[in-house]
C-alpha cells in the first residue's frame, strides 16, 4: 500500500524561500553548463558569442534530480546523516555536478573551478567539451560510485554500496527509461539480500518524467494503481510525489522524503535492538515531474517541458537565431541569478549554509571515494592450502574445490569487508566449503526443509542470485565503496556482464591514470570456470571461451587474464589477485578432475614470471629447439604435454621445448610486470626461428592479436577453439577442435623439416588413434580409460 506522509507541509515560509532558491541555483547551473561559454552570470545581454559551438548535453532529469538532492541535504544536517547518492538517468550529470559545485567540494578537488564568476566560466566550458568532462557522472565527478553512461545499473550499484556499512543511506535515483531495461528489472530484488541489521539502507526513488530519448516511457504511461502494485509486488512501500508547482512540490517532496528516513532509521532500530533480521518493506519514492520542469514549455509551436523534446538540448540554435537567443536568455535570466550569487560569483551565504559540511557533504562523502576507506584483508597464507606432490603430473584434484578452501578462510578472517558472489553456481562450481565459513545471503522466506542442505542465512556473506547483471552491480558497488570480494560464474554466460565489465574497466582507467584524488580501489576478481571444455552434457550452448577476447580489448594497465594449469598455479594467482588494486583480474579454471603439475615453491616462481619453460618437460637442454610447444589452460597443458610424451616415446632425438603461460598479457610487448622484468625475460616463445605450436584455451585468434609485434611471430601456429562441439566427451571435442594430443603431434611432425619424411608412419598411427577414439566415444559414451587416467611418464 502506498506511504502517506503524516506531516503535509514541513517547510516554514522561509525555509521554502531558501530551498527553492537553492534549487533554483542549482537549475541555472545546469542549463549553463549546456550552453555558456562566457558571460556565466548573465551581468550583460546573452549574445550569440556567449554560447557553445556544438551544444551537447542533457536536459530533463536535471531539475528532479536536483529536487532530490536539495532535499536529502535539509535531512542530512537534522538527522546527521551519512549519505550518498547515485544518479541513474544516464547523461543527467549536470544536476550532480551543479550540486558538486554549490557544496565547494568541486572547487577543492579542481581549485581552477572557483566558488567565483571566472571559475563558473571554467566550469560551464568543460562540460561536454573537448578536453573537459563528459555529460555522465564520469570518474572526475565528486561524490559518485556510477556514471549512468549504460542504463540499468543504478539499484544494484546502490545495493553494493550499502552491504556491510551500516550507516550508510544510499539515495538511488532510477530514471523511468532506466527501468525498462532488464538489468534494472531484476535489481529491484536485491531487497531480500539486504540484512536491516549489519547493512546500510537503499532509498530509490523512481523519477517519472514520462520519455527517453524520442519515446514515452513504460511506468509513465501505465494506471497509478498497477505502478503502485508493482512496486508493492517487488517489496517495497512507495510513495508518491507528483506535480509541477515548485511550491507544492518542495513541501511533498520534502515531506515525503523525511517519513522515509525516519522510517529507515525506526526499521533499522527495531532490527538490531531485537535482533531481528527479517526482510522489512523498505520505504521508497515514486517522483512524478515534467521532463525539463522550469524550462522553455513550447518552442516554436511545438511542446517542449513536459516533452521528450526536453530531453537533450531544448533550444538548438541560439548561436544563429536571435529568437532561440532570446529565449534561452530569458529561461536562464527566470531562475533569478542576481538574487543567488554575490557580486563576486559566490553562491550566497545563506544559501551556502544549506548545505551540509566537510565529510557529511553528499559529494565528499568517503563512501564515493571508496579507496579512502579501503583495509586491506587479512589473508591467510596460500601455500597452506597446496596440494602435496611427489612427481608431476600423477595426481588429480579439482583445482576450484582446492581454492574454496582458502577462500573460506579469507571469509572467516574478513567478516565484514569480503564477499563471494555467484548465479546460484557456488556448489555447481565446486567452491562448497565456502559455506563453512558462511552461508548464502538470504533474508526472503525461510522454509524447514532449507535446513537440509539450503545454505540460507539471513547473516550469510555467499551473494547468489540468478542474475549475472544484478551480482556484478553488486560487486562493483562493493568494491568502488572499498571493500573487497570473489565472482565465479560459467564461462559461456559470463558474457551477460560484457557491456558491465567493459563500464567498469573504463571507470578504473580513467580513474587510475588521471585521477590522483581517486585513491585505489580493490580489484573485481572473476573466475571463470564450468569451461568450454568440460560440457559432457550441456553441449554447444556452453561453450564459448570468448570472454577473453572482450578482456583484451582493454588496457594491460587495468586488466588481467591468468589461466593456471593446475590447482596450486590457481591458489597462488587468486592470492595475487585479491591483493591487487585497481584491475579487473580474470582467471580461468575448470572445477573438475586435472592433473597436477606443480609444487607450490614452483607454482609461485612460474606464476610471477607469468610465462614460462617446464624444464621437466623439455627435451631441449637449454640448447636451440627443434620446436616450441607452448600452451595456455588446463585442458590445453595436458593435451600439450600427452603429445610431449608421443613425440619423446616416437621421436627420442627431438629436442622440445615445453613452454606455459599463466599470464596471457606478458605476451604482449612492453607489459609492465610488478617485479621489474622486461618483456625480453619472456622470449622463450620468441627468440628461436623454430616452429612454435601454441595450444590455447580460446579462440586461436587472441594469441595473434597479442604476439604479433614480437620478433618471430610468422612461425607462431596456434590451435585453440572453432565452434565445433555439442555432446562430446572431453578428448572428442579437444579432436574436434584440434587441440587434442593426436593433432597437436600431427602438427609437430608437418611443421619440423626432418620430421616431414620420417614420420608418415607415426602420422598415420596418430590417425587411427583419433577414430579410434571417437568410436569408442560413441559406443561408450567416455573416453578410453587410458585417456581419462592419464599421467606423465616422467
């Protein structure tokens, strides 16, 4: 049932005259920030040489989302409250950046920006101007988590931000085109993963404005009682603050968003005085309010406030038509400058002191700058959780079982600062003995028969949700508020957070190399497992490896793919990762069975380097190669080294260089490394004229697309996957796609000169080995047991 308001008009007279005016400042802002590129106070007539070349920007959720703040800021100084806010509506930046400004924060971040006429001016150019800033609430923007550039992320960013900070208030404002998009739908139900008790709280507040770009919008356009339903039906109390008079506006809005903070505050008191975690209705705001409110209302017969055509840029043409000029002059000239700002440019004081001070500033909150706050974990040491080796390559072990260990002790060490997120994959990925140390958020309806094997826990810390989108906003959020967590999702679906991972990718460039007032961020960690390899029964529709190739179109500087063969290469790569800062780190292990290779002193040296010679596999004794073997990936180490052992059983003069790469990165040149080598230490794929046969886990084409400015990179032939497979056993598809231990040999024989003459008979035993295993395949429905159990001969 929607809220009502007990209080209809809270304001007094004079804190009315002073909110408005505050608004009406942060209004003129805005539309000066499109527009102006001189005169900023409009001290002389508006002239065509005032306004911008190229007007870029957008208009109409400015004022509703100023309305917003305006209004948090009067019930952050009464309540002391610690508040941040996340702007959904996509290029809607002017209202926080005009908020930003007003508060003084801007101009201590970018002391050019003065509270003065000339760092008005500075700031009006810069916006949507080359060289400046850009219309989101980009990385350079105080106070935000989210640049809205891509729509659906605001609700689970906010939910993010607010896990394990229990002070926190995170006001989220959902544009109404926003809400159509699937991401935002299914984020509404991070409600049932909110704990009232240890967590902070989410206030969204649904802005109405009724179109997007050329089209109404969806929740605009349908009955008050069935908006009201929905947001009922997804667990929320909704109120309703509708209109066009600023007046009455002021007095709903500020009256409405006051019932909800009390009733944040009286359900959180309730929770942690009784103890009582259940999942409370969560008050929120349906703000319904023109599109471009107080701006022009027609222009030139046709309609515009209240319009789609208020979306962007109202008036095109005021550098060239005198009429546009004017009434751009008399939209900026009815906010009343004169009356807001002093002689010198300076927002009045009386309006200054609106708003809150130092920290309690919504945009230099910490929150927003969650480096700030950032502890670093306290992690166990990995190396306790090795796998204990006598020879390589004799043992099996699921390398993600291995790793769920220490995970669970990174959880138990870190109660309040480390989360595990997964869509409903944590036990499918073999990560189960996470849940020893906690269980699975979940604050919805408890049933017995979830005592039996459930993992439900309204305290637990295992985030899982069937939705990659919502559990990747929640990370984000998490982590861009400084704490720190562990994603593990199915690597042909990983792809439902491309778009997400290519956002935040960009934040941490823009961040990391530009931004010295952004202090570092831990890094978003994601293991990709359930591989293309390993889909005995999912078929075709699970495999695809392609998430690398969208990972390597970023930057080296903010992220990283590590693919390690074996479940002591995983422990020390995750260690590395959960350390890092400022990346997104992808690593790539299969939860089932493989063979392990490495002691942990060896899988620690071989992961530093990143790339590097198994000298125990080489048959070359540090002289010259006849050829290089190179490989990345679990299934593609093994296949790799089973052909290894066919060439030295048949070919025992052969001197072979077995090479592995557990960074992919470190083949690109000049890849900066932590421990001072150069790409010139990693040359063992590079410095021989020799063939190199590289089995590759992925698509063959990225190994091209890193190595090709490397000295012999004509002789580099890899093999990776092809779109072949469906219901195969694992030795059918690696033939399919021809990274299997027959076809990589085949390739070894073609490829080496002396080979070629030979070795046509071991070829045509290689062929046959290859349909006789398919056969066997298709009879049996396994591979032949010496395939499944396979070991290195040593």
């Amino acid at each position: 049932m929607a809220g009502t308001t007990e209080v209809l008009t809270p304001l007094s007279p004079e804190e009315l005259r002073k909110i408005d005016a505050y608004w009406r400042a942060c209004n003129y802002l805005s539309v000066g920030m499109i527009y102006l590129r001189g005169n900023p106070l409009l001290r002389e007539p508006l002239k065509p040489e005032h306004i911008k070349n190229r007007l870029l920007g957008h208009w109409g959720s400015d004022p509703g989302q100023s309305l917003i703040w305006v209004h948090l800021n009067r019930l952050i100084k009464k309540y002391d409250l610690n508040v941040i806010y996340v702007s959904g509506p996509g290029h809607g930046a002017p209202a926080t950046l005009s908020n930003c400004y007003l508060e003084g924060y801007y101009s201590e971040i970018y002391p050019d920006k003065s509270r003065d006429e000339a760092g008005m001016l500075k700031f009006f150019r810069q916006f949507s101007f080359p060289g400046g800033i850009g219309s989101h609430c980009t990385p350079e923007t105080p106070g935000s988590i989210h640049e809205g550039g891509e729509l659906g992320y605001s609700i689970s960013h906010a939910y993010g931000a607010a896990f394990d900070n229990p002070d926190l208030i995170v006001t989220v404002a959902v544009g109404d085109g926003e809400a159509e998009t699937g991401p935002l739908a299914t984020s509404w139900h991070s409600n049932k993963f909110l704990n009232p008790i240890r967590d902070g709280a989410v206030l969204p507040v649904l802005h109405l404005n009724g179109y997007k770009i050329a089209n109404p919008t969806i929740l605009a356009r349908i009955p008050h009682e069935e908006l009201e339903a929905l947001l009922t039906g997804y667990g929320y109390k909704p109120y309703f603050v509708e209109g066009s008079d600023p007046s009455a506006m002021h007095q709903k809005m500020a009256s409405s968003l006051e019932q909800c903070i009390v009733e944040i505050r009286s359900l959180q008191h309730h929770a942690r005085s009784t103890g009582d975690s259940k999942r409370p209705r969560w008050p929120m705001i349906v703000l319904r309010s023109p599109k471009g409110w107080t701006g022009p209302k027609e222009i030139d017969g046709h309609k515009v406030e209240g319009f789609w055509r208020a979306h962007q840029v109202p008036v095109l043409d005021p550098a060239t038509n005198k009429h546009s000029l004017k009434i751009v002059e008399d939209w900026m000239r009815s906010y009343k400058p004169e009356e807001l700002f002093d002689t010198s440019g300076t927002l009045i004081q009386e309006l200054q002191d609106l708003a809150p001070l130092g920290s309690r500033r919504i945009s230099a909150n910490p929150h927003a700058n969650g480096g700030l706050l950032r502890k670093e974990l306290d992690l166990p040491d990995f190396r306790d959780y090795a796998v204990k080796m006598k020879a390589p390559g004799t043992l099996y072990a699921p390398p993600t079982d291995v790793l769920a260990h220490f995970l669970a002790e990174v959880m138990r060490r870190n109660m309040s600062s480390f989360r595990v997120f997964g869509p409903d994959e944590t036990a499918s990925n073999r990560l189960t003995a996470i849940y020893a140390a906690s269980k699975k958020t979940w604050v919805a309806e408890y049933r017995p028969e979830d005592a039996d094997g459930g993992e439900l826990d309204a305290s637990g810390r295992v985030m899982e949700m069937l939705s990659e989108h919502t559990l990747e906003g929640w990370f984000e959020g998490y982590v861009l508020t400084g704490r720190h967590g562990f994603f593990s999702t199915y690597e042909a679906f990983v792809h439902v957070i491309d778009s997400m991972f290519n956002q935040h990718a960009k934040w941490l460039e823009k961040s990391k190399k530009d931004l010295d007032w952004r202090a570092p961020i831990p890094s978003i960690n994601l293991l990709i497992t359930s591989l293309v390899w390993r889909q005995d029964h999912n078929g075709f529709t699970h495999q695809d490896p392609g998430f690398l190739d969208v990972v390597t179109n970023k930057s080296a500087d903010t992220v990283r793919i590590y693919l390690p063969p074996d479940a002591n290469c995983l422990l020390s790569v995750a260690d590395h990762c959960l350390r890092s800062r400022d990346y997104v780190n992808v690593m790539v292990a299969d939860k089932q069975d493989h063979l392990q290779y490495l002691t942990m002193e060896d899988a620690v040296t071989h992961c530093t380097k990143g790339i590097g010679i198994w000298d125990w596999a080489s048959s070359d004794d540090g002289g010259e190669p006849d050829v290089v073997l190179a490989c990345a990936g679990d299934i593609a180490t093994m296949e790799s080294l089973a052909a290894v052992a066919i060439l030295k059983e048949r070919f025992s003069d052969l001197k072979i260089r077995f090479v592995n790469v557990v960074d992919l990165f470190r083949l690109m040149p000049e890849t900066e490394h932590p421990h001072g080598l150069t790409d010139r230490d990693f040359d063992s794929l590079f410095t021989t004229d020799k063939p190199v046969i590289f089995n590759f886990h992925s698509y063959a084409a990225l190994i091209h697309k890193l190595s090709y400015r490397r000295k012999n990179h004509d002789n580099i032939h890899v093999r990776g996957y092809k779109e072949k497979g469906n219901i195969n056993t694992p030795l059918e598809l690696a033939i399919l796609n021809q990274v299997d231990r027959f076809n990589l040999t085949i390739d070894v024989i073609d490829r080496v000169p002396r080979l070629r003459s030979i070795g046509a008979h071991v070829k045509e035993w290689l062929k046959d080995q290859i349909i006789e295993s398919i056969h066997y395949a298709h009879a049996e429905g396994i591979d032949k047991e010496e395939i499944r159990n396979w070991k290195w001969p040593g």
